[in-house]
C-alpha cells in the first residue's frame, strides 16, 4: 500500500511539473513583458497593456498611476487620450462616407472647403489626406512637394479630413466619430470636448523619470479628427477586430484602406520604411505583416499594432510622453518584439 501510495505521489508531482512546463513553454512572453515593465531605466512604463489572439486574452494588465499626486493606481478599464490613433478612426469616417457616395477620394479638397485660400485646394485631393502625400504645413502656406510625391506627417491634413466630414454629414465631426463608437459598442470610446468633464486618466510630460502633469492635452475641439478621441484598451481592441475582421468597412474599401502608394519611416516600426495607407501603417515586406498606428505626445502615447496571418492585436496605452524621441516607444517597441517572437506566432 504505501509502495502504491509514493507511485501516486511520484507521478502526481511529474504531472504537475509537465503541465507547468508546458504551460510556460506555450506562453513565453508573460513574464519577459513582466519584467520589462518594471524596469527604471532608460525611464518608467506608466500604462496598461492588452495582447489578444483570435479574440482571446492573452495579457492584460495595468501599471502605474493615473494620477501621480494621488498616487492612484491605474486599471485596465481606465481612458487614455489615444493622440494620433485618432487619426485612424477619422480615415474610416471618410471611407464610410465613400461608400455612400458623399465623398470621391480623388476630387480637390475644394469641393468640399471651398473657402481654403491657397490655390493648392484646387490639385490637392482627400486621398492625399489621407495619406500624407499632399505636402501640407499649413492650410495658410505653399506645398512643400508635388502632391502625391512625398509624405509629410502632421495634423493639419486630418483636421481638415474632419471639417470634410462635417460639410458631407451636415453634422458635427464629434456627433458622427461618437455615432460609430455606439454602433460598434464602444462604450469607453469618445471625443474631446472642451470645458466638458470627461472620465479620461490625467496625462503627464516625463523628463528623466519627473513627471509634470499635462493641463490641456488638447488645445482645442478642432485638433480632434487628428488627435482628440479618448478610449480604452478593450475598446481599441474592439476596433481592430472589429476593422480587420470585415465588420466596419465593405472588403473593397478596407482594401483601399490598407494599400499604398507612397512609404516612410518612423521609429516604432523600424528603421525601414514601410507603406503608409489610410491612417494606418503597412509593414508587408518583413517576415511577419503587420499594420497598426501610433499617437503620442501632449501627456500620452498609443500603440496598437494587428499582426494579420496570427490574429494577434496588440494595445498598449501610456499617460506619459518622454521628453527625449529617442524613449518615447521604447517599451511600446519592446513589448512589440517579444510578442513577434513568442509563441503566439506559430498559427
């Protein structure tokens, strides 16, 4: 009997050993985002985090304050101003407009702002918005390049995406984007208005791990199209299921979406350039496509990256923005490469 007893004991001790081991060899990258997320230097992670596949969870968590004075800790249910991801969402807007026939991605923007005073509204179309090849600083000033040529990143082209949307609908920018958060049960998901109270966590400026609190993360009502929409990371991951999936936009349009004509760099995607669509980016020459965006600055930074051929999103929210470029994606980017090597990669 006890011979019996100690074979029951020895092979429940090697099962469970085999299990755990199992387990850690199938998920091999909860504890390395873990450990980052910890670290001091080169400066803090102050954010949460939410890694899906196939709908599932995989990781979630929150570290960090959403107030420092108070010294509160952050959840994951907490809002973030999402900075140029927005940018995305106001792309989809006016590609839901084209497929109601409002709006032609290849006539002049001054069809729809007639009022814009440099003769370039004449040549410069909604397709070069979209996708930063219309050479626009400033609505007040030249092209910098032909359009259609180059890219040339900022938020004046998406501002004026918006002020397109709200000449098409007849209806404010804000109305329309909150419109589309309903429909698409995003409950957490909304636009910035000024002097209003909103549930959002406070932002703060980061200079060797100092933190100074952002005041007004946005200026005003009109920078919203290219960086004034507030959410979270369930509802961002809803989004890019929801996007990607088929579930927003009609298969042809989204293909336009995700297509490019023109590329360009930035550093959370690489050293490369890589191709640049409609408010999103398209990495399809590297050994596994990608697409997502980025928004940072102002008190906050967003990241969120679909890795197509796995079904792995990836959501990562900071209300934080380092005053040195070179940190500002530096665990975003981290993070990004573990995932990209882990498990979860193998279909």
């Amino acid at each position: 009997m006890k011979e019996a007893f100690k074979l029951i004991t020895l092979f429940s001790t090697l099962f469970f050993l085999f299990c755990n081991s199992y387990a850690q060899g199938k998920d091999d990258f909860s504890s390395k985002i873990d450990s980052i997320i910890k670290m001091k230097s080169p400066r803090v992670f102050n954010g949460v985090i939410l890694i899906t596949q196939k709908g599932k969870t995989k990781y979630k968590k929150a570290y960090g304050y959403s107030d420092f004075d108070k010294k509160t800790p952050l959840t994951t249910e907490d809002n973030f101003v999402i900075m140029s991801n927005s940018k995305q969402i106001t792309a989809v807007l006016i590609l839901k407009e084209v497929e109601k026939g409002t709006i032609d991605l290849h006539s002049p923007v001054r069809k729809y702002l007639p009022d814009l005073p440099r003769s370039w509204a004449d040549t410069v179309t909604v397709h070069h918005l979209l996708n930063f090849s219309a050479g626009i600083i400033d609505v007040d000033k030249p092209l910098i390049f032909k359009p259609g040529s180059d890219f040339k990143y900022g938020n004046t082209a998406y501002v004026m995406l918006g002020k397109i949307i709200e000449k098409s609908t007849g209806r404010r920018y804000i109305d329309v984007a909150n419109e589309l958060f309903q429909e698409l049960k995003m409950k957490n998901t909304f636009c910035f208005e000024q002097d209003k109270v909103q549930n959002r966590v406070q932002g703060y400026t980061n200079s060797n791990n100092k933190f100074e609190l952002v005041v007004k993360p946005i200026e005003n009502e009109n920078l919203v199209p290219a960086a004034g929409i507030i959410s979270n990371i369930t509802d961002l991951n809803t989004w890019d299921i929801k996007l990607h999936k088929g579930k927003i936009l009609k298969p042809e349009t989204y293909k336009l979406m995700t297509s490019y004509s023109i590329t360009a760099q930035h550093n959370a995607f690489g050293k490369e350039k890589i191709g640049y669509g409609y408010g999103i980016r398209i990495s399809d020459k590297t050994p596994l496509k990608y697409i997502g965006h980025t928004g940072g600055g102002w008190g906050f930074v967003s990241y969120k990256v679909y890795l197509p051929e796995s079904d792995v999103d990836i959501v990562i929210l900071e209300n934080q923005s380092n005053e040195n470029l070179d940190l500002f994606y530096y665990f975003e980017v981290k993070i990004g490469e573990i995932i990209m090597k882990s498990s979860l990669m193998n279909k």
